[in-house]
C-alpha cells in the first residue's frame, strides 16, 4: 500500500493527474505538491497577509493616528512598488545562481522583521521606510516561488498547480481583513492600537513559515539536492520535463539577458500579463473604498467589521474561478479561451462602473463579477512556463521582467488614474479601465500566431536530452557552462533564434 493509495482515486476522478500515469511517476507527483505547494503557498499567503494589511488597518484606525490624508495611502504604496521593482530581475537572476531553499526563506524572514517595524512606527515617514523595506525583501516571493513552482511539473499539470498557488493571494487578504477584526479587540492591550496588533500578528504567522522553506522547499530539477527526493525520483523528475520538451538549466551568463531581451514571449506576454493583471483593478481598493466611504459612512465598530468582512467576497470567488478555469484550461488544453472568457466578463464590469449612475446592487455585482475575473489571469503565467519551455534561465528571467511590469504599474496607476481623492467614483480610472479591457481582447491572438508559427518554422525544439546530475552543475555566473558546453554534457540543442 503506496504513498499515493488512497489518493490515486479522488486525484484522477478532478484530473489532479491522468489515469495513465504509472504509480512511481504519481507517488513523486505527489511528493512535489507536497514540497513545492506547501511552502509556496504558505509563504504566499503570508506576503498577501503582510503587504495587503495595511489597507485593513488604514480603514481601522490607522488613517487617523498617523494622519494619512489626501493621497498618503497611495504614496505608501508606491514606495512599496519602487522596492519591488528596483529587486524584481535581480532577484530571479540570483535564483539561478543560490539556493531556492536558503535564498526565499531568508528574504521571508527579513519581510517579517520589517512588517514587525510597522508595527511600532511613530509617523509616516517611519511607516515609508518600512513600505519600501517590505517591497525589496518580498520581492522574492511570488517571482521566484512561480519560476520553481512552473520548473516540475508537465504542461497538462501546471494550470491546476498554478491555480492552487494563486489561491493563496486572495486567501490572504480575506484573512487580512478577518485578522483585523480580530485584532481590534486588542485595542488598547500593552498600550497598542488594534491596527498594530494587526502587522505583530503577521509576524508572528509569517516568521515561523520560513522554516518550512529551509527544510522543505527544492530547487529546480537540475540543481536539485532535495533530502526529501531520491537519485531515482530526482532523474525522473528531470526526465518528465525533457518529455515535455521543458529544457533542463545551462547555466546563468551574460547571453541570457540577450535571449530574454530579443524572444517575442518576453515583450508580448509583458502586455498581456499586464493587461490582464490591472483589469480587474477595481475590485481590489476601489472596491473597499466603495464599501468605507459609500456605504457605511458612519464608521462605527459595526460597520468597520463590516468593511472588512465585505471585502473578502470578490477574493473568495476569485479561488472558486481559479480552481474552475485551471481544471478545465487543462482539461482543453490551452490557455487562450478560458483568458478570453474573462477578458469578456471583465470589459461589461468595468463598463458599468463607468456608467456609475446604476444602483449599489448593480455595482457590488460588477466588483465581485471583477473578483471572479481574477481567478483565470493566473493562467498567463503558466501560459508563458510553456512557451519558454526551451530555456529555464529566459524563463525565470523573463517571469520577472513580466512581473516587474505588473509592478511598475502598480506604482504609476494609484497616483495617476486611480488616486484616492477621487475615490468612489473614478471616473479617469474607469475610463482607463474600460480601454485597456477592450485591448485585451484583442490582444489575445497574437501569442496564439506567433507559437503556430515557431511551430510551423520548427523553432525552439529540443532533439536530444539526457539527465544532467546535479553534482556537475556550476553556480558561478561567469564561470557557467557555455551553451557548447551544455550541449556537450547534456544533449540539449541550443535555441535556434527567431
């Protein structure tokens, strides 16, 4: 009786793994959720809990003790953005040199350490060192966590891997707003507002799930040193991806940034991604915002719980259309559709929001149908792990940049066409919103083209591999194996250029 026995049943009857998939390959699938999801998800969960409470704690208390008026809020988030862009492609450079199990788990520890700072700030200007410290040090997170996560897994598995990951988002900023509540009835406990209890309890959830990294969490196939693996899993592991045409790692030098630089998967998946990311905007602070200022004025103990609780009804339906348009992307085989879909839905949303003139129910359906929306723009990335299936350094690279991009709209959006004293209505943000929806749409074709037509050239195919041990591969990024070299060892055809 196997690892994997009495899972095999429920796991094939949802497509957790095909049918056909011999028992050995499915007790190490088994064993990479378990190594990779557990501490991915967890560490994600907690980055969403820290970064996303000070929203909970702006609307608790926070905005009067520290006096953030005007576009404060918005100014502490970019600070925040400015960290993570300035650390976004060196941190997924570093990845493909240190250990994945050492170099997360450090940069966690030192995001709780901050996140506890925020707790003790005396004023803003305090409170925007630590926004930017938080940035720079969670940078790694959900880049470097997505890039291993998109390193081990088939094609046909990714979606719904990836999709489990991202539930962790949403699942975080519901819990923040559940903790908050929580946390005022510490108001006034060892002489602290509620609000800040909020950040030391975070701490306290985020420190501990560090470990689980350092004990846990693997590197990518290649560079594996796993205790939790053996010789024979860590080779099948390597000899799955070569199946699916996933190339193992050459080595980080300077031609890697060329390829990432001049491959069309970098430029257009950055505009898709980026479109698909900031659609949904609005259901995120607008939304919240909407809730505070619209429709519980009053600002009483009851109707801040309420606030809080509220808010997390557009996050709880992104896991349900996460989990669905994962499954069932997989299911077809693609990514395309189950993103047009959404790309649909989230185009008639924000055109009724900028309508405006509609009534409070036909607005809080066009936020929690934007929350739903958020569940298949997930899809994007492992969308873009397949494309760049033949290079694991231009995917890993390439992730960040798309994600930097993510970023750096991040920070120009809330003070451009979403800043705060024109919270709720919006109207240049709805606009915007409505204009880049419209593009999304119509942008959809293009990544679909471009592969049929790689396809139809025979570009980026990989003729030959074989498992490349881990004890002979480099970590010095001057030193790493040549493109000839990796040929020579590993078999792997180096990337025919389009």
């Amino acid at each position: 009786m196997g690892f994997d026995y009495f899972m095999n049943p429920v796991a094939e009857w949802i497509g957790w793994f095909p049918k056909h998939m011999p028992r050995e390959e499915r007790v190490l699938v088994h064993k990479l959720d378990f190594l990779i999801l557990v501490f991915a998800c967890f560490s994600t969960w907690a980055n969403t809990l820290d970064v996303n409470a000070i929203y909970n704690a702006y609307v608790s208390g926070m905005l009067d003790d520290l006096q953030l008026y005007g576009n404060k809020l918005n100014y502490l988030n970019a600070v925040y953005f400015i960290g993570t862009i300035v650390f976004q492609i060196p941190s997924n450079a570093l990845l493909t040199v240190l250990p994945a199990e050492y170099y997360i788990p450090t940069c966690e520890i030192l995001w709780g350490l901050f996140t506890l700072g925020t707790a003790f700030v005396k004023n803003y200007n305090q409170l925007m060192v630590m926004r930017f410290f938080v940035g720079v040090t969670s940078t790694p997170c959900w880049v470097c966590n997505v890039a291993i996560l998109n390193s081990w897994y088939r094609k046909q598995e990714l979606g719904k891997r990836n999709a489990v990951y991202y539930c962790t988002w949403p699942l975080g900023s519901m819990f923040s707003g559940y903790l908050q509540n929580a946390c005022l009835t510490l108001d006034g406990v060892a002489g602290l507002q509620g609000w800040r209890w909020l950040f030391i309890m975070c701490t306290i959830i985020t420190l501990p799930i560090s470990f689980i990294g350092i004990f846990f969490f693997p590197n990518v196939p290649s560079r594996c040193k796993s205790r939790w693996l053996t010789p024979r899993e860590k080779e099948l592991a390597q000899t799955r991806l070569l199946e699916e045409g996933f190339a193992p790692s050459v080595g980080l030098n300077w031609k890697v940034m060329k390829r990432v630089f001049t491959t069309w998967q970098t430029w257009v998946f950055l505009i898709i991604a980026n479109l698909f990311w900031q659609t949904p905007y609005a259901a995120g602070t607008p939304y919240l915002l909407w809730l505070n200022d619209a429709l519980y004025p009053a600002q009483t103990t009851a109707d801040i719980n309420l606030v809080n609780n509220l808010s997390t009804a557009g996050m709880a339906i992104s896991i349900v259309s996460a989990l669905f348009f994962a499954f069932y992307s997989d299911w077809r085989g693609n990514r395309w559709d189950s993103m047009l879909m959404a790309g649909v839905v989230v185009l008639a949303c924000n055109v009724i929001l900028l309508i405006w003139n509609v009534s409070n129910s036909a607005k809080f359906f066009a936020f929690i149908a934007l929350g739903f929306c958020n569940g298949p723009i997930n899809l994007v990335i492992a969308w873009v792990a397949e494309s760049l299936a033949y290079d694991l350094e231009v995917r890993t690279i390439a992730i960040a940049v798309i994600n930097m991009g993510w970023a750096v709209l991040a920070l120009v959006l809330p003070l451009t066409v979403w800043q705060t004293v024109d919270a709720p209505r919006y109207w240049t943000g709805y606009i915007f919103a409505v204009t880049i929806s419209a593009l999304e749409v119509v942008m959809i074709p293009l990544p679909i083209y471009l592969e049929r037509r790689d396809k139809r050239l025979g570009l980026h195919q990989i003729e030959s591999a074989t498992v490349i041990s881990t004890d002979d591969v480099s970590l010095d990024i001057d030193n790493s194996p040549s493109e000839k070299d990796a040929e020579k060892h590993t078999g792997v055809v180096v990337v025919t250029e389009v």
